[in-house]
C-alpha cells in the first residue's frame, strides 16, 4: 500500500472551528454561520443576522431585505435610487 493512501484523511477546516478561514482572500464572505462563510450584509439567506432569510421576490442589501420590484430606493438592484416623483415597478423607475 502506498503512503499516499495509508494517510487518515484531513479533517475540513470549517470556520465554526477555525472563524479566521473566512477573512481569507477568496472567501465568500467574513461572516460564519452554520459552518459556511458568508457575507451577511448581502446574502439573502443569512440578512443582516444567521439565519434570517429574505421572501423569494427579495434581495439582501447591505443586511435587509428589500423588494427591488417595487422599492424606490432599491429599484432593480442594491441602492437603485429612483429620481423624485418617480416610482419603481417591475424593478425600473418611471415603467410606462
């Protein structure tokens, strides 16, 4: 048998162990939560906190959930402001 398969596998450093591994460059995000690093300014599924999911038709901006369908200061994307007296529909200001 050779030494490369007599070797005990590694245990996956997981960052519920090790939190530092999500400060790493290339890391998902700086934040753990349930053993994944993640950024929860903008991860609709842990928003602002672990573990607090945003609706479907919601995205994360900067840890709340906002509706970028109908919401004027997030119209389509993250911080989309619509101009004065213009309203988002269908994520774009001023529809029709």
């Amino acid at each position: 048998m050779s030494r490369f398969l007599a070797q005990k596998p590694r245990a996956m450093m997981t960052c519920n162990k090790y939190p530092r591994v999500c400060r790493a460059a290339g890391s998902p995000g700086p934040d753990c939560c349930k053993r994944k690093c993640v950024n929860v300014m903008w991860d609709r599924f842990n928003c602002g906190k672990c573990g607090k999911k945003c609706k479907y038709s919601e995205i994360c901006c900067k840890g709340k959930c906002v509706n970028p369908m109908s919401n004027r200061l997030h119209c389509g994307d993250c911080y989309n402001r619509c101009t004065k007296g213009s309203k988002c529909l269908y994520g774009m200001c001023s529809y029709a």
